[in-house]
C-alpha cells in the first residue's frame, strides 16, 4: 500500500467516523424545525460525492481503467 492509498483510505475511516454525527445533527435539526437544514444535506452530499469519485477513480486506476496505452515501436 502506498502513500496515496493510506490517505484515501484514512478519509475514508474519518469520513465514516463521522457520519453518526453528521446523521443525528439532520435528524436534531428535523426535529427542531420540521424540515431537513439543505445547506448541511449539501454539503454532506458534496463530501461522500467527492470521496465516492475518488475512491472509484482509484479503482479504475487499479484495474488499468483510462490508463495510457503505450506503444512500443
């Protein structure tokens, strides 16, 4: 495993760390105003969006997906 891969997957464990939290601070603000907060629905969709793409961008790199072709002559 190098550098990269430890990164990716130590947000990977932050991100999952946190979403208990991030889940009971929607269901505190739905309780509180009857509605869901769009801005902090937003944002937590922008940031499981953000690592969705990478993680599956790393996979496709593993797998050879979009690599370079080269072509020796």
């Amino acid at each position: 495993m190098n550098d990269r891969d430890r990164e990716l997957l130590a947000r990977l464990a932050r991100v999952n760390g946190n979403m208990g939290a991030a889940t009971l601070r929607l269901m505190r603000d739905l309780e509180d105003s009857v509605l869901l907060s769009a801005d902090h629905l937003r944002e937590l969709g922008t940031l499981l969006g953000e690592l969705a793409k990478d993680l599956s961008a790393r996979a496709d790199e593993l797998d050879g997906v979009g690599a370079p072709v080269v072509i020796d002559m």
